[in-house]
C-alpha cells in the first residue's frame, strides 16, 4: 500500500463512527491497582504507559525490574489488560524480556489504518549505566537501541521485537529513550494516520572539548514517526541547541484540534527556572514551530515525567498529569488548559501521596484513565489506574 492510499484509507476510518460499546461493569469503578511491586516475579514495577484499543480494551504496560528498583539491570517490558475499563485486570503477561538486559520506556500507539498496537521500547545492556553511556565507554552493542513490535489480538501478543536503531539514532547520539507513555497517531491533515513518538537523547561533545557528556548532561528532545504502520520509521524535528539552559528529556504528546502537535518536556538539569518545557509542531513532528521553552504556569511540578492528553470534543480541555509537589515526588494532580497548552490551571489532585511518572487515556465517551506510579512510605510500591470522569476536569 502506498502512503496516498493508506492516508485516504486512514482519513475514512478516522472519520467512522466510534462503535466501541461502553463496558456496563465499569460504572461503580473509580480506581483499581494492577501492579504491586514484590509481586508476580518482580520487585518494582515503574514507568507506566496504556492505551485503548479499538475494542476498548485497556492495556497497561510498565517496566518490571527483577532485581531492584535501579534504572540499570535486568528488566523487560510487561503488560496487564482490563475487558471492563480499568476496574481489574488480566494476568500479567511479558512483552519484551530483558535476560539480563534492561528493556523499557514502553511507548504504544493505536495503527488507525490496522487496529494494531504498535509500541516502540529502548534497550541497552544490563552491566552498564546511563552516565556510562552518556561518557561514550560503551560499545554500540552495549549502548541504546530502539526496538518495535506489534499486536494485532488485541494486546494478547506481540510480535517480536524489531531493531531500528539505524533509522532513528543519528550517530553522535548516546543516551536515548523513547517516551515514556502513549504516543500518537493523527487524525487530521496531510499526515493523518502517522505514527508519531516523542523521544530524546544525547549527544557527544563538540569535539575537542574536556568534557565527556555526562558532566554537562547534552541532552535534546526529538521525535520518531512511521507513515506505513510501524513498519519504517524517521527522525523528525531533532532539539539541538545543547546549551544547557533548556534541557527537553522525557516527553509526552497530543493531537490539538487544530491539528498541530503539542509536545511537553521534563526539563532535566536546565539552568532555566523551572521543570517544564513544551513547544507546538505543525507538521506531523517533522519540525517544531518554536524552541522548546519554559510552561511557567507549571511550576509547581518537580523533575519528573509528565502526561498530556487533548480531549476530542469541541470545546473541551487539554490535560497534563503529573506530582504537584515543586520539590518532591508527591501529590499526583492534573491541570486542564482551554487554550492550547499556552496556559494551565489546576482541575484536581488526586491524592496527597508519593507520585512520580504517569500516563492519561481516553475510556469510552466519559471518562479519562490515569495510570501513575504511587506509594505511602515509598514512591514506587504500586502502580495505580484511576477512573475520572470527563466533567470532573
């Protein structure tokens, strides 16, 4: 199939009508907790990410980390599935296994075309570490990759992971991570029916200078997109500027009515006020209209993750999840925006809690889900999902 004729076909399935029935045992649910860390194998669960299939089917996918809660060594990509809107979930199942390695920064997509879920992932080996990479002693192999694989029985398997770093890893880059949390697929334009995914990296320094990389943290933000599925993949805009001042890292992403992308940032050692950044592009993630710059009027979250999730109806908000604490991991809130992500106000918080990473999804007509990383004496004891209905942000 050729890219016209898949965009025709794309812009006729996007333009159907939803036929997803509501799920009736769902009503009288509004949270549920489908990880537990110390349980079925693992001892944490981080770095949520989920997405509603077309069935509705909400799937839920979190790295789980088998021996400790670090960052580094062996983890793999698992998944948990709800039939009844988040209210319980399925048995836990393993989508990529690290064996030994790390496997993770789960990033799914809805294929408007196909059905299928595509989710792109990074790798690097198990015995080295982020600083490590980021000094450039890896070798290739050891270093991040970036992997994709598919579903087509609604999230009940996955293909086996495909390597494409070649197609979205320009070679000056070390460090690299897709997402965390849902990307997208467009709905709209000239480019409807791509695949866009937020990602960022680092890069080596200019050569000739003392410093390795890790010491300044050359950290820019990026986007990968696929115009046939997943199948190939491009680097879109590529945030350069490597001058510490706004450093773009974990990112999220959303379609805004007008059809523009609005793309938010963790803002990770910039020596700018603040840890937020966000910009807007116009072009399907090709480029971005301005620099990533400060969101000022989201100040009051910390160095952190952070979701976004543009609601479809006419007039309705845009929403950003995240720990509302400025100086801690705490308090997981959102805050709505009616103009676009130029500004944001706080709709809710929903509980005064350690929180860090989440990740928002649309279920059904009325309600959005939020899965986020929660605890009471710790940040990372469970992954929680919670239920919100739309009239509430």
């Amino acid at each position: 199939m050729t890219i016209l004729s898949r965009t025709l076909v794309v812009a006729a399935v996007l333009a159907a009508p939803l036929t997803a029935t509501p799920h009736a045992s769902a009503a009288g649910c509004t949270s549920s907790v489908p990880y537990v860390s110390g349980q079925g194998g693992y001892d944490t669960y981080r770095i949520p990410a989920t997405v509603t299939t077309r069935r509705g089917t909400v799937l839920a996918f979190a790295e789980g980390r088998r021996t400790g809660a670090s960052d580094t060594g062996n983890i793999d990509v698992v998944l948990k599935r709800s039939a009844d809107g988040g209210c319980t979930w399925g048995p836990l199942q393993v989508v990529t296994e690290g064996d030994g390695n790390t496997r993770g920064n789960p990033a799914p997509v809805l294929d408007p075309l196909t059905g299928a879920v595509v989710l792109v992932t990074s790798y690097n080996s198990g015995v080295v570490t982020e600083p490590q990479i980021m000094r450039g002693e890896v070798t290739p192999e050891q270093s991040r990759r970036v992997f994709v694989q598919r579903s087509w029985d609604d999230g009940r398997n996955f293909s086996a992971p495909v390597d494409i770093t070649a197609q979205v890893k320009e070679p000056n880059w070390r460090w690299y991570a897709t997402g965390p949390g849902h990307a997208v697929a467009l709905t709209s334009g000239p480019h409807a029916g791509r695949l866009v995914v937020p990602a960022n990296h680092s890069a080596a320094p200019p050569e000739g200078s003392k410093d390795t990389g890790q010491e300044r943290k050359y950290y820019g933000g990026h986007a990968i997109y696929s115009d046939d599925g997943g199948i190939t993949w491009h680097i879109g805009f590529v945030d350069s500027s490597y001058e510490g001042y706004d450093n773009a890292n974990e990112t999220s992403v959303t379609e805004l009515p007008d059809g523009r992308l609005y793309f938010s940032s963790r803002d990770e050692g910039g020596t700018s006020k603040g840890n937020r950044l966000d910009s807007y592009s116009s072009d399907g993630g090709q480029t971005l209209d301005r620099p990533y710059r400060q969101q000022a009027t989201l100040s009051d979250v910390p160095a952190v993750q952070g979701s976004v999730l543009q609601l479809p109806e006419p007039g309705a908000p845009l929403l950003f999840s995240g720990p509302s604490v400025p100086t801690a991991r705490q308090a997981m809130a959102i805050w709505r925006s009616t103009d676009g992500g130029a500004t944001f106000t706080k709709a809710l918080t929903l509980s005064t809690q350690r929180a860090a990473y989440s990740d928002l999804v649309r279920i059904g007509w009325e309600t959005v889900g939020l899965l986020y990383e929660t605890g009471v004496a710790g940040t990372y004891e469970t992954i929680e999902f919670r239920r919100l209905p739309t009239d509430s942000l």
